[in-house]
C-alpha cells in the first residue's frame, strides 16, 4: 500500500465499512475545511478505535458539518498498550499536554485523581477528550485513551483491580529505581496490566503514601535525582514503561507504512 501521512486523520464514532457514508460535525468540518483546506473529492483517513483505518473522501462539506464516503481499509485493528496513567490534577496548559502527550506516548486511560494537596479541583474533562482526539488523530494512533471524570484518590483505590498493578512516582526518592521494576514487570509472562500513578505540584501527603505502601499491587518507584514538574513525571514515566514493557519493544511497521 501507499502511505498516506500527507492526508488528515478523523476519529469517527460510527462503524467502518467498504461504502458507507460517515457523517461529520460541525468542527470537524471546520477542521477539513478551513484548517487543512480540503474540499469535495479530497481523500483522509478515518478510524473509530474498533474497525482499524480507512481510507475515505469527501462528499459533503458544510457550515454545519458534511459527510464521507469510506473506500477501503488500510491497517487493521491493533491491540494497544494497557497502561493506564492515573494524575492529580494541574494547570490548564500542562494538563492539556498531558493528555495529547500522554495520548501520543500510548496510554490507554488518563484518569484525574485528587489527593490531599490538588491545588487545580475544576477539571473540564470534554476539554482532555478533545485534546485526546486530536492528538490521536495526528500521531497516526488506532484508538483514542478513554478519559475518565475525576475522582479522589481513595475512591480510584477502593474499586481498584487486584491484578493491574500500580507504579507510584514517589518524589521522596525513597521508591525503587523504576527501570529495576520495569525491567522485572516485562520479564512476567503474559505482563500484567499497569497504570502509573504521579501526585500533585505539592507531593502526596505522607498518610497517602503510608496508605499506597499497604496495597499489595502499589510499588512506589523513584525517576532519578532530579525533582520533575508533576507533567513531565508523568511523561517520563510513561516512556520508561513503554521503552521496557510497551510496545516501543515491537517492531511494528510506522503509521501510514506498507
């Protein structure tokens, strides 16, 4: 096959088929229309997360949205990563990077927590999602990472599954080095389940991190000598675990790729 990464990516909502016609809404339109200056007839690519991609054209462009016809598939479905990453709660702009950047590096579910210290409690999820979307669209994902509401951190522990286990940035530097725990958790087989969890500007309270070091699937780890603003903790996590357990370790053709 060709590639196709000079063509826009959508993520759709409905089902993926050889013929059917898709419907836009009014961003997306907007998006195709006025941003990348696509018309009528011009081909992208469309995903849902489910169907794998495909190849589509234009067929209907609007003020109030427009319409696609799909063609033909040009990846199928892949599974992706379980990792999930689980954040209190920042500023604006760095929660917005969190989730494109999160999304790029491949995580599976970005979860707002709020511990003792959240100091940024009014979370606009609908924003995370669409910073989600776009970002999956552009970084040639499959799938967009589920984005769930906020909740507190002990509330996110109490209905927690037992064999999904729990990589705590610890900023005390008391944790283990997490590459020695990664290295550990990829040589499990089949590798469980993850998520990594990274606390506030403010650190976690030492009752949070007494509570954490009592769950048998918790393991605090420390990310170097250096102290990391709490986006980029989890950035730098979420690399460490991709690079040693993820799928950084495939050798899977790049998107857009024969």
């Amino acid at each position: 096959m060709s590639r196709d990464t000079d063509k826009p990516r959508l993520f759709v909502e409905c089902g993926l088929e050889a013929g059917a016609r898709v419907a836009i809404d009014r961003a997306q339109a907007h998006y195709l229309g006025h941003v990348m200056r696509r018309g009528i007839g011009d081909p992208l690519l469309v995903f849902n997360g489910r169907d794998g991609e495909w190849r589509a054209r234009m067929d209907e462009l609007g003020k109030g949205g427009g319409a696609l016809i799909v063609a033909e598939a040009t990846r199928p479905q892949a599974s992706d990563s379980d990792i999930w990453v689980l954040f209190a709660p920042v500023k604006r702009s760095p929660i917005d990077r969190i989730a494109r950047e999160a999304t790029e590096l491949g995580a599976s579910r970005l979860a707002p927590v709020l511990t003792q210290h959240t100091v940024a409690r009014r979370i606009n999820t609908h924003r995370l999602r669409a910073n989600a979307r776009e970002a999956a669209e552009q970084c040639g994902r499959l799938s967009v990472p589920d984005v769930t509401n906020p909740v507190s951190l002990a509330a996110a522990l109490e209905t927690w599954p037992a064999e999904r286990r729990l990589l705590v940035a610890d900023e005390t530097g008391a944790g283990e080095a997490v590459a020695d725990v990664l290295i550990a958790l990829g040589r499990e087989r089949p590798v469980p389940p993850s998520a990594i969890l990274t606390g506030p500007e403010g650190g976690f309270a030492p009752g949070e991190l007494d509570a954490l070091d009592d769950l048998p699937f918790a393991t605090r780890v420390r990310l170097g000598p250096r102290i990391l603003r709490a986006e980029t903790a989890i950035l730098s996590a979420l690399a460490c675990w991709q690079a040693l357990v993820g799928d950084w370790r495939d050798g899977g053709a790049a998107p857009g790729g024969p």
